[in-house]
C-alpha cells in the first residue's frame, strides 16, 4: 500500500507516541474499515401524553418528537418533553413543602450512515427551576457478519448544575438559596461508555446485548431530603439532619434482551439487567413482553416486570445517632425494595384519508401499575402513632397513562 | 487477581479489533436474507416506539437506584 506524502506526514506526527503494539492495531483497523451499509430509522413523528400518579405526586406533560431523513445518509431528529409536576410526596412531607414546577426537555440528534457503519451523535437540554441538565452523546455502529450482528460503541457526557430553592422570608418568592456549604450552586459531571451488540440468532429469533459503565462526580445527593437519627425524649423520638453524600459514584449495568418471533405472527421478549455500584446498590431487573397483532389494524402488548435492589452502603432509614458515619442517606431511591409493574397497551394503525405523504399511522394507549414494595423505607409521618423505627413500611402504589399518535411519512 | 491497566487496554482494543477484522472476513450467513421476513416486522423491534419507551425508562430511572444499558440517554432530571 503507498501513502502519499501528506499521508505519510500525518501518519508519522500521529504515531510518534504510540508504541509498536498500538501501531500495528491502527493499521490493522484501516485495512479492517468498514465497507458495508448501515440502516436509518424511519421518518416518523410522535405526539404523546404522558401522565404519573402515585403516592400524592401527579406528574404529566406532552413529549413530542419528529424524524426526518436528509438524503440517503442522514437522518435528523427532534425532541421536546415536558413534565408538570405536583408534589406532595411522603419526603416533602417530611422535610419540605408541597409544590409546582415545570421540567422542560429539548433535544436533538443526527445519524449518519457510511456503508455499514451508522454515526449517531445528539445533545439533550433539561431545564426546572433548581436543575439544569446538559448531555451529550456520540456513538459509533457497525453491521458485520453478513448484517447478522451490529455492534455499537458509545460515549455520553453530562454536566449538570443543581439549586436549592426556598422561600424568601421578606418576599414570599421562591428564590435560590443557599448550600449548608454557602454556596449558591453545586456541579455533577456524568460520563458513559457503552458497548451494544445486537445478534441475529435464527430465523425467528435475536438476540441484544448492552454494558455501560458510568461514573458520576459532584454533588450527588437531594438537598431537600434529610436523614433522621434517633433522639429519644424529643419531638417524635428523632431528629433530622442534612444527608451527606460520597462525590463519585462508579456504575457497571448490563442488559441481555432475547426476541423470539412466534408462528402466528407474535413475540415474546425477555430480558435481564444487572446493576452494581460502588455505593453497594446491588439491583436486578427481569422483564416479559407478550406482542399480540390481531387483524390488520390492532397490535395488543403486555409487560410484566420486576425490580429488586439492595440498598447503598451508607443508607439508613434511622441513624443510631447524629454524625453517625462519614456518609449518610435516607433517599428512598438507595433504599432495599421490590417492584413490580404490570403493562398493557394498544396500538390501531390506519391510513389518513386524503393525505398522501403518510404512509401510516396509528393511535396508541397505554397503562402501567407499579408497586414499590421497601423493606427498610419507613411512614416517618406515622412516628407519633408507632414510635420511631417502628413505623410500617412504605408501600407506593402508581398508575402510569400513556396516550400517543404516530404518523410515518 | 489485578490486570494492568495497559494490559487490560490492549486486551479490548485487540477484541474490539478481530471484531472488526471478522467483519471483512465474515463466516457465510447461517440465516440468509431471503429468511429474515420476520425481522421487517414492526413487532420484532426492541424499541418499536421510541417515544414511549424513553419515557417509561425515565419514570424507572428517577425511582430507582440503577441506571444505564437501557439504550436511553437521559437528559438528566433533578426530580428534587
């Protein structure tokens, strides 16, 4: 193979750092660069209504998006997701007061195909009143092996910037105020490396496979929650106490997912993941999804799933004492529960009449019940009633709608 | 038992790499293209409508400890 001279020279400044090893996989992976076709998604555009309800917070909003090919290789898309949110939780019960916001989503992404290769690049923007987010991603997709197999290697980054909000005494506005450590705003930086490998096993069947690793660093924790620790004689037998959180957070997630397409023209799906972090969550999901078409309009879909995780290392629901340990937490999140939640959906396909740029279009239903079940998250609103640490469980119960219209063009 | 991180490095890049090569010599397809009907139909998707997969995901993500692999990138959500 001759190099011209730019060639060379680049060639050369490149690779004046890298040993022996490296350079030989580099030229390998240019003799090994791809030369087959990847696929777009297809130019659709969906409107849904989405709407939460459980354990006194009712979240709801529309979430639009819209996918529209350019040319042959390149394929556009755009996002925007609301949520309006109601809250009066058991934790704003305890150590805040109930209120109303607004979250606010936009995001957009460009995929782009040459020849089996798909890059995929996008940014995600979300806004609420003491929370801004920003994200960026990058990956990388190779069809291989015949197009039986598509790996996928990816790359996300977020920074985001955290508030604490409360209320002007003098004004009675919501204004920001500040940390327990005097300033005015905290940073989180999250990185993830991902590999995805979607494998084609048989006629009837395929197989998919992700692993990311995340790492977040910054202030991780909820500044309106608390810890409570026991104080016998005071109050209702505790105290509360601002939740001290480590700064990082290292997490490894794989997901194995199995489709098997059925003879009457049906699929099972099921799928597992396992979580574990350096925080001593340690959680499992298991999931079974049953895809029912009837005639030529209806397409029928059922979900069961369940959850389990044990809780972090430095999550208590009610600390011995004050300063107890170097970090504490009583967000329920890092607590040991199970969930499970039952799904069913419908989806009617028809064509518009009179309209021809669609090719088809369908209207869609969908309801989830879940059931969070703790096993060390107590009712401490009910601390006067039973006595501190002897509280029943929590138990949270929610319904999930979802309403959405997709049109194909 | 550690593996340094040199070695581990190495260790991907050269399985990432006969990744790739196996690509441009590729074993003949034991399902051919002609067999692959089933896979054009919407319902053998993992992810046949994104809208509001990403959104049921978002409503696990921010009540539970785990996150990640699901194909979704969050935008974040303090959910404060």
């Amino acid at each position: 193979m001759q190099l011209t001279r730019e060639a060379r020279c680049a060639h050369t400044r490149g690779a004046a750092g890298l040993s022996p090893f490296t350079r030989t996989l580099l030229t390998l992976c240019l003799i090994a660069a791809p030369a087959l076709a990847g696929v777009l998604p297809e130019d659709r555009a969906d409107v849904l209504w989405h709407s939460y309800n459980g354990g006194d917070i009712t979240i709801q909003g529309p979430s639009v998006l819209v996918r529209k090919k350019v040319g042959d290789n390149l394929s556009l898309s755009a996002n925007y997701y609301e949520d309006m949110i109601s809250s009066a939780s058991i934790d704003v019960k305890l150590s805040a007061s109930p209120y109303h916001e607004k979250r606010e989503q936009w995001s957009g992404g460009a995929d782009y195909t040459h020849g089996k290769s798909t890059y995929s690049a996008g940014f995600i923007t979300s806004k609420e009143p003491d929370y801004k987010a920003n994200t960026s991603y990058f990956a990388v997709s190779q069809d291989m092996f015949g197009d039986l197999t598509t790996l996928t290697l990816g790359y996300r980054r977020g920074w985001d910037r955290v508030f604490k909000d409360g209320k002007d005494i003098a004004t009675g506005q919501i204004v920001h105020v500040p940390f327990d450590n005097g300033l005015s705003q905290a940073i989180a930086d999250h990185r993830g490396y991902s590999l995805s490998l979607s494998q084609i096993l048989t006629r009837n069947a395929i197989l998919g496979f992700n692993y990311e690793l995340l790492t977040d660093q910054g202030y991780l924790a909820n500044p309106y929650r608390e810890i409570r620790f026991l104080s016998p004689g005071v109050g209702l037998g505790f105290s509360k106490a601002p939740q001290v959180y480590p700064n990082t957070r290292t997490s490894n997630a794989a997901l194995v997912q199995l489709k098997y397409y059925l003879p009457y023209r049906a699929a099972l799906t099921g799928q597992y993941r396992f979580f574990h972090d350096t925080w001593g969550v340690l959680a499992h999901t298991v999931e079974l999804d049953y895809t029912h078409p009837a005639g030529k309009h209806w397409i029928f879909e059922s979900s069961l799933r369940y959850y389990t995780q044990k809780h972090a290392d430095f999550y208590s629901d009610l600390f011995p004492r004050a300063n107890y340990q170097n970090f504490m937490a009583r967000d329920r999140e890092l607590a040991a529960f199970h969930s499970y939640t039952l799904g069913a959906g419908a989806s009617y396909q028809f064509m518009v009449p009179g309209v021809h740029w669609i090719n088809k279009s369908s209207a869609n239903v969908r309801v989830d019940h879940l059931l969070v079940d703790y096993s060390d998250f107590r009712n401490a609103l009910l601390a006067g009633t039973y006595g501190a640490g002897n509280e029943p469980l929590y138990r949270l119960n929610a319904n999930i709608f979802q309403v959405f219209v997709s049109i194909w063009f | 038992m550690r593996v340094a991180p040199v070695k581990l490095m190495r260790a991907v890049t050269a399985a990432l790499l006969l990744a790739a090569l196996a690509g441009c010599a590729a074993p003949t397809p034991w399902v051919k293209p002609y067999e692959r009907e089933h896979f054009a139909d919407p319902i053998m998707s993992f992810n046949r409508d994104p809208v509001s997969s990403t959104y049921l995901q978002h409503v696990f993500e921010t009540r539970e400890g785990a996150h990640g692999a699901t194909g979704s990138v969050g935008g974040g959500c303090g959910c404060n």
